[in-house]
C-alpha cells in the first residue's frame, strides 16, 4: 500500500499530464502577449480569454478569427516560396470542383567524376654523412673531404573526387495531375557538392541513405476558405448544424483540424530531410552551426487572446464587455469603405498577400480585437520571418555543405508553417478547455458518470408520474406479503466500493404465460408466476467505456433460492447459461458482459451496398439477434416446490428450519430421489385422507431413516478406510512397533484361546501395540487394554466381541537393544506383531 502511495506522485496520471500542457501553454501565451502588447497601440490591453469577462458567442468569434489568422498565415507562406496572386487565384479555382495538393519530390544522385594523383612528403627527414680520402694538395689542403646527403619519404596518394546532386521540387497539383496543365510548379532546384575520398568506393553515409523521397499533403480546405479575389479567408462556424456542440466540437472545427495536422505533418517531413543536406558537412568533418534550422523564431499571430481596452476602441470589434470586465470604452464607428482600401495598400506593401477583411460582422459588445489589430499581427508575422530568412541566407550563403541559403530559407519557412500549424491547435483546444475549467467551477466538482446518473435520477423525479417513474433494481425474493423475504436480486453498476443501484422502467405482466426451459435434451420444466420487464438507459462519456454492471443475489439465513441466468429465445422458452442456489446468507456477484447492436439507422446504411443474399442474411441475423438476446433473471423459490415435491400442504415447512435444512443436504449433497423422502398418499383416499401434521411427520420419519442409513454408510467407510490403512501401514518389530491387526473370526467360532494383554480375544479388529525388543521378550509391566463400544442392537453380543486397543508389554532382560522386525505377512484370523528379539515377527 505504500508503494501504491508514493506511486501515485511517481506516475502522471491523464490528469495531470493535461495540467502540465495546459500551464505550458498558458506560460507560452503570457510571452506572446507580451511581444502583442508591443505591436499593438497602448489602450489595447491583451489578456487571456480565462481573464476577460465575456459571452459564449465571443467564443465562436475566437475560433473563426484564429482560423482565419492560420490561413492568411499560410497562404503569405505559399507566397514567400515564390507563388504570385495570380497563381494563388488559379489554385482557388482548381479547389472549387477538384483536389488540390502540394508534392515535394527529392531525389539525390552520386558518381565518380575524376581521379588525381598527388604525392605527400614524410614530415621526417633522414642525413647521411659520407668521408672521402685524397691525396695531400701542395698547398697544404686537408687530406680527407665529408659529404652530408639529405633524403625524404615522398608517399603517392590517389584522390577520388564524387560528385553529389541532389535535385528537389515543389509542385501544386490538380487531382493526380494527369495533364501538363494540371500541375503547377512553386520551385525547383539542385545542389550540387564535391566529395572526396581515398579509396574506389563512395562514402559510406551515400551507400546508407534513401535517395529518394516524395511526400504529398492535401491543400484543398486552404483554397476553399479564402476569397479568389482578395485572398482574404473566409471560415466561419455554423452553429445552427446538428453535429455542432461546442467552438471546438462542430464539423467545421473537424475539417481544419484535419488540414492541419496533415500540413503540420508534412512541413515537418520536409524540412527534416532538408536537413539532412546540411549534416553531409558534419559527416566530413567540417563544423557548421545547424541550430537556427531547428525552428523557425519568427512571431506566430494565432493567439487566444480577448481584448480589454483602456480607451476608445478601433476596429470594427471594439465596445466595451459585458458586465464592465470587458473594457471602458464606447464602441467606436464602422470604418468607411475608404479605409479598407487603405488598410489593404499597408497590408501589401507590408508584406502581407492574405489580410483579414475590416468590415466583419461582428457584434459591437464582443470582446475580440478587430481586422485592423489583428492585420498588424500579421504584418509582424512577415517582418519577423523575412529578418530570420535574412539571417539564415547569410549564414549559410559559404556553407562547404550540399545545402545552400535557399535550402535553410525553405527549412525556415517549413518549420514556421508547422508552429502555426501545432499553435491553431493548441489554441482550439484551450478554448474548449476553457470552457470545461468554467463549467467545473460552476459546478463545485467534476461531474464522473456516476454524478450524471445521480442527476437523471433527480430529473426523473420531476419528469414522470409516480406510477412510471424508474426504480432501483432491487427486488425481495418472498411468497406473499406475509412472508418474509428469503433474499433479494439487484443490478448495480460501478466500481466496487462505488456501486449503486441501476433505475429501471418497469412493466408488470397482467395475465403471464406459461414458459419453459430445458434442463437436458429429454427434460423440461415449465415455470409461471410473476413476471416483469424492465428497460434500463445507460450513460456514458465520450470516450469512455459504460460502467460494470454487476448481478448481486442475496439470501437471509436459513433461507434459499434457485437463481438462474439467461436468455430470454422466444415468448415461450428461456435459456438459462448460469444457475446457482443461494442460501443462508450468501452472496452471489456476476458480472455483466452487454455487448451493443448497431441502430436501425446504422444497420440500414451498413447493409445498403450488400448483395440482396447478404441483405436478406444479415436482417435474419438480426432479427435472431432482436428475438434471443433479451437478458432474463430467474428466481425459483426453493421452500414452495419442496412442498409440492414431498406432497406436504402449502407452508407447512415455513417454520421447520431443521427439516428444511436436512432436505437441501440430502437433495443437493446426496442426490437422494424426491420419491424416498415424499409423502405416500396412495389409499388414504378412502379414510378421508392425512392431515397436515401427519404429512409432515411422514416426511421427517423418512428424512430420519436416510440419514441414519447414511451415518451407518459412513461409518462402514471409515472402518473399510482403516483396514486398508492397516494393511499399507504393517507391524513392524522392535521399539514402539504399531500395526493394524485385522480379526476374522467366524461365527461359529465363540472365543480365541491365544488372548491379548487384557481382554477377551477380538473378533474384528484391534490395534496393538508392540512391546520394547531385546535378547528376550518375556516379563514386563503388562499393557492396558482399552475397549471401545459398538453400536450393535444385541448388548449381549457387543460385550463379548467388542474391539479394544492393547498395548503390549514391555520387554526386559540384561540388555534391551532395539529389535529389528520387518512387515508381516497379509491379514489371516489373530494375526498380529509382537516385540521380541532380533529378526522376530
């Protein structure tokens, strides 16, 4: 149990994994809100949804506004990879009636180009002095000259120069691109590095690596959410749909999430392989710095952030929130159609291709920034990534690697597309998180499906009359109202010490039918009584499993009843899978193992593009299903039948706990037939027939009988048992010797003349046991005879052949060493051991 304890604070539980990111995230928020703040004017003041006072409608407008913010921020990424309006126009059109997707394709290429010879001298050098002898000069010159030779290790080394190409491209394609005309390239090129080796083959990273590598990402939802003409986006939440719950849970939410998880993936995909060019430099050993291609650094604009103003408001979703939190200010006018075109020249000459339209339809009491700020955002967005692309080209503009400036700029962009791809989604799920943190709070607790069954309880109250309202599962087993129960049946659902009763719609039958079951294939029992169907609705979390439902059956003490589980085949037949009996106080558990069929809505569009042979298969697998998988509990009182059994009046073994008891053990231990321990009717007919008491002590005379047939059974058991032990056993000889002797003696025959220590000889068995052996076995303190009754009718007869126990005497003599005896031979009449000397019987 300790372990467990400390456990808990070792393992994250699903919890507090999804605090831990929550609170990263908002940490990551607060950082951005500052840089936010330094954009911005000074009377905007952003905040966190979760400290602005607002309305659930401005939720809506938060998701469609960030949305619309992811779009233009990848539509002004497509355009720094060198798309124009133009073709960002002519991909819109193709989005209309067909699929529109970006394919990056690589492949990468090495040959040998030329060999080259060099020569390398040893840093070593060796000097050899040499002295020559000459004949003595006139002029008195030496007679002997030294010569010094210098010599070098010069080693011949052949260079292999490979050359590298790696060829990329980035196309947009219309469908699968068939035609020349459905695809459109965004940008090509090839990298092209010299390698060098020593020996005839390439470099060992070459033989290693994939040399081609294409990935594909579906852009359609892009095009089809921004105008052709403007390229301002265009989402925007139905919240009239049936299928639309929350901001977060709607199909529109749904499809994005889809588009930008693929583009997430995809972006990350390609600028990891990339990378991969410039890690060539690596291999070789020349050093580079490849940590400004980790991540991108430039502003992401897609944030979860209300506005609450210190002023006047600009933007056409200023004004002031409700309840005061949301701001002071008054709500400022609809900027005239001139300033858009304003608003749209700065946007462009800014940078930004994709703006967000300024005259949105916007509520004047929301709370969310306006087009304007949130253009400016953008704006930042480009202005930060152009100065990161302008940092990453100058640092790798001399890069000796295969990659280039232009690879680390389509790195830069890549990963930048993946953070605002990884923060959209993140920011959509605050929302709805949000939305469960205020619910909590406005509740006190987080609501378990147990709190939610305890809530349908109390609606059910108000909601039903008294005559229709659901009860608890929980029945007494009884035989009338003036009985008491023998024991009840309910269903609970739950964990085991969180266990409560299921509420079930009732329905009593008003004249039931007789049903049966089989007990075997030539047996069957027909059954009546009341009967009840019941209707139970389960509850269950998105997400989560329903709740264990377990069948528990209780029984009071000296109690019993047959409980059976099964199926309910037809309106006449049940088929019981489990039966038990329960009594004097048990408790039975089963679990419940439900299984789900589908709807008839499912099942009609599941088997809409089946054959008709399948068609008419499955709906008569269905209706088997309908007709033979209702759930059925059986509770067969025990006390009744047992009184119809044994022909005994109705009641009569309510207060006879004792016979009760003894027929249970007789019938349930002994498999003894009803017919031995039945009251005989049979020619009392003509006198008038026997009363209830009479009836009964027939039944207790029988009961009476069997058992004491069974006790002398029992007792003819132990006494075969034991001559079988004695006979595995055997006598041995010497110190303490023991055996089971076995005494057959005839009936004629009246006494034995050889007698055993004291006592009249044996007649069916005794235990003996063997005197201390020594040289001799003669003297001795003599042994006790113990004698033990029999349950023979004639007292006479037991006296005389009554079994006893006899210990045998001691031995004595000068010395009293063990004896060595062995076993016997096989029982014969007075046959027994006895202590003696060595080697003796």
């Amino acid at each position: 149990f300790d372990w467990l304890e400390r456990s808990k604070f070792l393992l994250p539980t699903e919890g507090s994994l999804r605090r831990a990111m929550s609170a990263s995230f908002e940490s990551k928020l607060h950082a951005a809100l500052e840089r936010v703040r330094t954009v911005l004017n000074t009377n905007k003041v952003p905040c966190l949804p979760a400290d602005v006072h607002h309305q659930y409608q401005d939720k809506y407008f938060l998701a469609e506004s960030m949305t619309n913010v992811a779009v233009a921020s990848q539509v002004n990424a497509l355009a720094s990879l060198g798309l124009s309006k133009e073709q960002l126009a002519q991909l819109r059109a193709w989005a209309i009636n067909s699929r529109v997707s970006l394919r990056f394709t690589y492949r990468e290429e090495y040959a040998l180009e030329r060999e080259e010879a060099r020569e390398v001298e040893s840093p070593s050098r060796v000097h050899t002095e040499t002295t020559e002898t000459t004949p003595e000069d006139t002029d008195g010159g030496p007679p002997s000259a030294t010569t010094v030779v210098e010599s070098r290790v010069v080693t011949k080394i052949t260079d292999y120069f490979w050359g590298f190409n790696a060829t990329y491209e980035l196309v947009a394609i219309q469908g699968v691109g068939k035609e020349p005309g459905d695809r459109l390239q965004v940008l090509s090129r090839t990298c092209h590095t010299e390698l060098k080796t020593t020996v005839t083959l390439p470099p060992p990273f070459l033989l290693n690596r994939k040399q081609q590598f294409e990935r594909e990402v579906d852009i359609t939802w892009l095009f089809k959410h921004f105008s052709a003409e403007s390229l301002a986006p265009s989402f925007e939440i139905h919240r009239d749909h049936a299928k639309c719950q929350t901001p977060r849970r709607n199909p529109e939410i749904s499809d994005a999430c889809r588009h930008f998880a693929g583009l997430r993936d995809w972006s990350s995909k390609v600028a990891d392989w990339l990378r991969s060019l410039f890690n060539i430099s690596t291999v070789l050993g020349i050093p580079q710095d490849l940590s400004p291609l980790s991540s991108s650094n430039a502003f992401v604009p897609v944030l979860p952030m209300l506005r609450q103003s210190s002023g006047a408001g600009t933007g056409g979703a200023s004004g002031s929130g409700p309840g005061g939190d949301g701001g002071g200010g008054p709500p400022a006018e609809e900027e005239p159609a001139a300033a858009v075109a304003t608003a749209g020249d700065g946007a462009e000459q800014a940078g930004i291709l994709s703006a967000l339209p300024t005259a949105q339809a916007i509520p004047q009491d929301c709370v969310l920034f306006g087009a304007t700020d949130t253009n400016q955002l953008l704006a930042e967005e480009a202005r930060s990534l152009r100065e990161r692309l302008a940092c990453v080209s100058r640092d790798f503009s001399g890069s000796r690697s295969a990659g280039s400036a232009e690879e680390a700029a389509l790195i830069v962009t890549c990963n930048h597309t993946a953070e605002v791809c990884d923060q959209w989604q993140k920011s959509v799920d605050y929302i709805e998180n949000l939305l469960r943190k205020q619910l909590i709070a406005a509740i006190g607790k987080e609501v378990s499906p147990a709190d939610f069954t305890e809530y349908m309880h109390f609606h059910n109250r108000k909601l039903f009359a008294e005559a229709y309202a659901p009860v608890p599962f929980c029945f007494a087993v009884r035989r009338s109202e003036l009985h008491s129960p023998e024991g009840t049946i309910s269903i609970e659902e739950g964990a085991m010490f969180k266990s409560s009763l299921i509420s079930t719609m009732v329905a009593r039958g008003t004249q039931p039918h007789t049903m049966q079951f089989s007990l075997s294939a030539s047996t069957k029992i027909s059954f009546g009584g009341e009967r009840f169907l019941h209707g139970f609705l389960s509850h269950r979390f998105s997400g989560r499993s329903p709740q264990s439902l377990t069948l528990i059956s209780r029984a009071r003490q000296f109690s019993s009843m047959l409980v059976l589980v099964g199926r309910i085949a037809s309106a006449h037949v049940f088929e019981p899978k489990h039966a038990c009996i329960v009594q004097n106080k048990d408790e039975v558990k089963i679990p419940l193992s439900l299984s789900m069929i589908p709807t008839p809505k499912e099942f009609k569009d599941a088997i809409s593009s089946l054959s008709p042979e399948q068609q008419r298969f499955a709906k008569a697998f269905r209706a088997m299903q309908l007709e033979s998988t209702l759930f059925g509990v059986l509770v067969i009182q025990i006390k009744p039948q047992l009184e119809k059994v044994l022909n005994l009046p109705e009641n009569s073994l309510t207060k006879e706990i004792k016979l009760t008891q003894d027929l249970m053990q007789l019938f349930t231990k002994y498999q003894i037939p009803s017919d031995l321990l039945s009251f005989d009717a049979e020619g009392l007919e003509l006198v008038g027939g026997a009363s209830g008491a009479e009836r009964l002590e027939a039944v207790k005379g029988h009961v009476r009988a069997m058992q004491e047939m069974i006790e002398e059974a029992k007792r003819e058991e132990i006494e075969e048992r034991e001559r079988q032990l004695a006979y595995v056993t055997g006598g041995k000889g010497g110190k303490g010797g023991k055996k089971w002797a076995v005494e057959e003696e005839d009936e004629e025959e009246e006494e034995d003349e050889r007698p055993v220590g004291k006592g009249r000889p044996p007649v069916r068995s005794h235990y003996e046991k063997g005197g201390k052996g020594g040289k001799t076995s003669k003297g001795g303190k003599k042994g006790k005879a113990y004698v033990a009754a029999d349950d023979d009718e004639d007292e006479e007869e037991d006296e005389e052949e009554e079994p006893y126990y006899s210990k045998g005497s001691k031995g004595g003599g000068k010395s009293s060493a063990k004896g060595s005896g062995r076993k016997g031979p096989p029982p014969r009449p007075h046959w027994r051991a006895r202590g003696g000397t060595k080697g003796s019987k």
